[in-house]
C-alpha cells in the first residue's frame, strides 16, 4: 500500500510539472511598412475608386439641388 501511495504522489509531480509551462507570449515582430505589403496597383485602383465616388457624391449634390428648386 506503501508503495501505491508513493506512485501516487510521484505521478502527480510529473503530471503538474508537466503541466507548468512558461506562459509569456513572444514578442511580437516589428510590422512592416503597409505601403510595401500593399502592392502599388491595388493603390493606384483604390485611388482611382476613390476619385468616382467623389464624382458620383457631387452629380448625386447636383441631383438633389435640382430636384429642391
């Protein structure tokens, strides 16, 4: 019974050493430059897109103005 008892006490160790880890996270890696990770055409259509939505906000202005007076 003895010897039970010391097994049991041993594989309890292990079991919470085993279970005891170094819980810091690593450091996170220095970001890149966003302009790099994104490539220069999706910027230039972005742009782009940009530019029409500002057309079609002022053609819908002018829209509505018309329809006011």
């Amino acid at each position: 019974m003895n010897a039970f008892r010391l097994s049991l006490v041993v594989a309890m160790v292990i079991a919470v050493s085993a279970c005891h880890k170094d819980k810091t996270l690593p450091e996170p890696k220095a970001e890149a430059n966003p302009a790099s990770v994104i490539p220069q055409a999706q910027l230039d259509t972005l742009n782009k897109a940009k530019a029409v939505e500002g057309t079609l906000m002022q053609t819908d202005q002018q829209r509505r103005e018309q329809v006011n007076q």
